[in-house]
C-alpha cells in the first residue's frame, strides 16, 4: 500500500530537520538458522540417512567383476528410487519454507514500523497490516525451493559418481562411502551459506519494497564490516543515493542493480531509509 511517509510526520509534527535517517534492518542468524534447519537440513539429512542403502548395493555389486552393466543398472535404479523419495520430501518441505517466508516478512514488517516509530514518532502499524503480501515474499519462496531441489540434484550427483567411479575401479567400500559423507557435508556446508545468503536477499528485498511503499526515495549505504568484503562496498559506506536511480547523490558513483545492498553472494550490506523533506 502506498502512502506518504513524509506527509504523515508532517501532519503529526513539525519537522525542522531536512532529513530524517531511519535505522537500517539487521536480519539475525537465528532465522537464517531457522530456514537451513527447517529445509535445507533435510534434504542432506535424507541423502546421509540413504548411505547405508547405498552402501549395501554398491558392496553386494563390487564382487560381481563380469556384470558390472548390471551392477551399475541396479545402481542406476537404487538412485531412481532416492531421486523420488527426495522429490517427495522437498514438497513436504514447501508448506514449513512457506511459513519460514511469510514468519520473516511478519519480522521485517515489526522492526521497520519499529524504526520509524524511533526515528518520527509516527506508528503506521495500520498501514503496514492493510498492506498486502510484498512480492519479494512470492519470489523468495519459488526460488528457495528451486535452490533446495538443486542442493539435492548435487548431491545426488557427487554421490553417484563416486559410487559408480568406485564400482569401475573396484574400490574398497570404505573408501567409496567416505567419498559420499563428504559430499554430504559439502552439501551441508553450502546449505548454510545459502540460508544466510537468502535471508540477506530477502530483507534487502522487503527494505526496498517498504521504502518504495512510504515514498522515500533515497537510502544511506551501510557497510556489513566484514572482514574480507567487496572494497567498494567499504567505500560506499555512509553514501546517500537514489533508491530507483541507484545513484549516489552529489555524486558519480551508480550501483548496479544486481550490485544493491544485500544482493550480490552472501553480501550484509543494508539501506538505511532517508526520509526527506522539499
């Protein structure tokens, strides 16, 4: 729902300042850990719960040196049978990924009427609950669960191709069946860093979309302060640009728009909303 930030502060107060800051939104781990727990984890879970099944073909074919066709089909088939079984994990998934979404928006909405209210005096918790799901909710949704599906496509395939490189050069099975917990805890490990990723992604969405909503058109850049961040995500920190322009105001600096606060890989960068007054 679109309205007048400036003007409502006006209404309720005098503002002689030009400008108002409004704090930036800082997205806790907890609900990064949140969405790898209730999702990505799982899906790792399942392919380390399928790894004795694995194991048990993979040694009952190694002996059999003359029909490795075979071995390998009944492989083939046994891989069939999990890729299945997790597809139908993954939309028993999408219902608790849904509730992880729309939990988050609920958050988002609480600590950005929270910033305003500290920064003007001005509560639009009516405006914001009128206010109808925002479309970065719907894309983060499809896309997680894309994401979730591709963590298990890969897995699938690190997995079967050791077992099937092991099953060609007769490998001891213990060999082979580490090769498999280790791609599992690769996927694991990748599983972590897109769930924070994704959750920066999503808040940096929501920012932009509530700022739009309110009519602010401009944000101050904040820098995430890591350690080994993007050295011109360092040097725009404290810089004010345009929301829809992405350009740096007084400025020469523009940012690209696949480069905005929180978008690029696993960037903390966020916007802080600058409300100003003509």
């Amino acid at each position: 729902m679109a309205y007048s930030l400036a003007a409502l502060v006006r209404r309720t107060r005098n503002p002689r300042r030009k400008q108002i800051v409004i704090r930036d939104i800082r997205p806790p781990q907890m609900l990064a850990n949140d969405l790898y727990r209730s999702s990505y984890a799982r899906v790792c879970a399942a392919w380390e719960a399928a790894i004795p099944r694995i194991m048990a073909e993979y040694e009952r074919s190694l002996p059999i040196r003359d029909a490795i066709r075979d071995s390998a089909s009944d492989l083939g088939d046994l891989f069939r049978i999990l890729g299945d079984e997790l597809t139908r994990l993954i939309l028993d998934i999408i219902p608790e990924l849904r509730d992880w979404t729309f939990r988050t928006d609920r958050w988002h909405r609480d600590q950005w009427r929270g910033a305003v209210l500290s920064a003007t005096g001005v509560d639009i918790e009516t405006i914001l609950y009128a206010s109808g799901t925002p479309t970065t909710v719907g894309e983060t949704l499809a896309w997680n669960t894309a994401l979730i599906k591709n963590v298990s496509d890969q897995t699938r395939q690190r997995i079967s191709s050791a077992v099937f490189a092991g099953l060609q050069a007769r490998k001891p099975a213990r060999e082979v069946a580490a090769q498999i917990r280790d791609a599992v805890g690769m996927s694991r490990r990748r599983s972590q860093l897109i769930a924070s990723d994704q959750l920066a992604k999503l808040a940096s969405g929501l920012d932009s979309e509530r700022m739009h909503d309110a009519g602010i058109r401009q944000f101050k850049y904040r820098h995430s302060g890591k350690v080994h961040a993007r050295k011109w995500h360092q040097a725009r920190n404290g810089h004010l640009y345009g929301l829809e322009t992405r350009q740096e105001v007084d400025g020469s600096d523009q940012i690209a728009a696949d480069d905005m606060p929180g978008i690029p890989p696993w960037c903390g960068c966020r916007k802080s909303a600058v409300l100003t007054f003509d």
